[in-house]
C-alpha cells in the first residue's frame, strides 16, 4: 500500500509521496505529471532543453559580433568563448531542477564549426540526475553595417584643413591626421560603431578628410584648432533625403591655420623690431628679439599682423659673443663674414655665456632666445 494511496495513472504502481505536496525545488505549481511516480517522470525527462543547431553571425572585417538587432565589438581573437555565451543563453534548463552546475569543452570541427559538448547535473525530485547534450555552433562570416558603409564610401561631413596665406607644412598635416585619428579611436572604444573616416587625402593646399558622421567631424575641427591654433567655419549641402523624408545634409567644416607658426621670425614692421613667434593659440604671442619685450597681437588684426617672414628659429647659427657695449648693445661676429657687428641686447641675453645664437636676414643680425627662455615658447 503506497503511503498516499494513490496510485500512478500510467504504470499502476503505488506513488510513495503525497502528490498533494510540492516537492523540493518545484516551481510550487501543480505540474501535469506531479501524479506520475519517479520511475514513468524520469522516463520522459529532460534536464535540458537545447537547440539543434546555433548560429553566430561574426562580420569578416572587423570581428564584431551580432546580438540582438545590433553589431558588437568583442575584441575576440577566436570565437570559442562567442560561441560558448551563444549556446549558454540558447540552453533551457528545467524550471524544477535544484543545484543545476554545467560545463563545456568546445571542439573545433572546421573554421566556421564548433561542437560544444555540454554536461549538466542537477536535483530533481530528490533524485541527482545528469545529463550531456551536444551543440553545434556554426560561424556566419558576414559584413556588419559599419564595414558596409566604410567599403561603399559613406560619409556625412569633410574636415579640409589649409593655412592662412600659406601651405600647411607636413608636420602640422601630420598632426591633424593623428589628432582625427586619436578622436575616433576615442569614440570607438566608447562603443560608437559609427566613429569612423571613410577617406584621408593629401592636397596641394592641404589635408582632406571624410568623416562618418557630422558631430564628428565638428569635434576633429575643434581639436585641430585647439591645438594648431586658427579658426574653423562650416557649411551644409542638401544630398538626399532619409525614408521618412527628413532631409540629410553633408556638412564640410574648413579648417584655417594660422598665418604663422611657432618658431617663425616675423617682423610686423611697427617700428620695435622683429618677433619670434611663440604661441598662436587666439591671437599671436611672441617675444622681441631687439628687447626681450613679450609681444601680443590685436585680435583687431584677425589674429595674426601683416608682417615680413624673416626666417625660422631653426636657421639660427651659434656665434661668438665678442663684447657687451652697454645696457642696450652687444658686439657679435657675423656667422657668415666674421666680422664684428653690434645689435640689440635683449632682455633674455646670459651675458656671461661665450656664444650665442642668431638669425641673419636681410634686416641684419638677431640674438635668438635659448629654447625656453622665452615665456609660451614651443
């Protein structure tokens, strides 16, 4: 006699529990076969529910990852642990079973194959049970909505960058690459998919860039000038219209270095003698060679003067420092002539040094500042 008095529907043998009790680890709801004995229960039970197959689609450009409606970037140099996370949101495990642990060896068939051997234990029912299913996983080589976009040239804004009455020099070319290329990084490792340059070409007049998106390219704009000093303007051109009929616009943001640069030897022509130029960031900043004097231009003068480009701080040539004649003159040999000249002495002069460096141009002789001497100097 069974101690419930019940007997199970399918086999006839005496149940050896209440059914009227919930076991432990049930959902605490009566289950259809919570009338079955342990023997016919088992008979039909599965620990887990698995899929017969699962697909990972993985983009054969980038290595992102598509989940949910979206690409990932994972950073993964193999699939493997993919492949693992796939088949363990994929698996069902039963709702009763208490204590549930798994594992998985993974075991590579092909390229784009990967069978997971999976072996769950559990409780149920009291009863330890175990069971092992076999995963395919199969690896979808595809192209993500970025790589599509950067293959077919897609692009929303340029970034130009010139110079005011001039030509970049590579230097400055260079860093306005690097400091693109540094922003978007940036955003990518925030999770941007959409942070990318499409295209970067070298111009006779400068650099041109085509950015993904526009705020993009308003930030590599702002970045440019933040650092190489100049201006930036923008301007949109209507080219097409989106499915919803909003209106889409390409925005090209113009860069404008400054008309000098940092180390240039300039004379604006107003009586006090030439500059060398130290800072461009705002307006221009720099020290007189003839006084040591800082010198600061108008922002009346559209941040940089009309001035005569006398050279640069790296044509300067150590020479001689003959005599000091008084608080305003020094005598000096010309690097070229030998002879002796005298010139300003400026603020900035050591007078116990033995040399000095100078510029000569075709308005004479000028002691040049050492490297850090002068205040802003780059």
């Amino acid at each position: 006699m069974s101690r419930s008095g019940e007997f199970c529907p399918r086999c006839g043998d005496p149940i050896e529990r209440d059914p009227e009790v919930s076991l432990p680890g049930s959902s605490g709801q009566r289950d259809p076969d919570h009338v079955l004995c342990d023997a016919c229960y088992f008979e039909d039970f599965d620990l887990v529910d698995a899929p017969d197959r699962v697909q990972v689609r993985v983009c054969a450009q980038c290595g992102a990852v598509h989940r949910g409606n979206r690409w990932v970037d994972v950073g993964a140099e193999d699939y493997t642990d993919v492949a693992v996370e796939a088949v363990s949101e994929a698996l069902g495990v039963h709702v009763d079973a208490e204590s549930v642990s798994w594992q998985v060896a993974p075991e590579e068939v092909d390229e784009t194959t990967i069978r997971m051997h999976c072996q769950f234990s559990g409780v149920i029912r009291e009863t330890p049970v175990t069971e092992e299913v076999v995963v395919p996983v199969k690896i979808s080589r595809e192209t993500c909505n970025r790589c599509g976009k950067i293959a077919g040239g897609s692009f929303a804004s340029v970034v130009q960058v010139r110079a005011d009455e001039r030509t970049p020099t590579g230097d400055e070319i260079e860093r306005a690459r690097e400091i693109a290329e540094s922003y978007v990084a940036a955003r990518e490792e925030t999770g941007d998919r959409n942070a990318f340059i499409t295209e970067v070409s070298e111009v006779d007049d400068g650099l041109n860039m085509k950015i993904s998106t526009n705020q993009l390219g308003q930030g590599i704009a702002k970045r440019i000038v933040d650092e190489l000093g100049g201006t930036y303007a923008d301007s949109e051109r209507l080219i097409s219209e989106d499915s919803d009929g909003n209106e889409l616009y390409r925005v090209t943001y113009a860069v404008r270095l400054p008309r000098y640069r940092p180390g240039e030897v300039i004379d604006p022509e107003d009586g006090d003698g030439p500059v060398l130029v130290t800072s461009v960031q705002g307006n221009l900043k720099g020290t007189r060679l003839a006084s040591g004097d800082r010198y600061e231009a108008s922002f009346a003068d559209e941040d940089a003067p009309d001035a005569r480009r006398l050279g640069e701080r790296t044509d300067g040539t150590e020479t001689t420092l003959v005599a000091i004649e008084d608080e305003h003159a020094v005598q000096v040999l010309d690097p070229e002539t030998y002879e002796t000249k005298s010139v300003p002495r400026p603020a900035f002069l050591d007078p116990d040094v033995e040399t000095v460096p100078v510029l000569k141009s075709r308005s004479g002789l000028h002691l040049l500042p050492d490297r850090g001497n002068s205040e802003d100097d780059e």
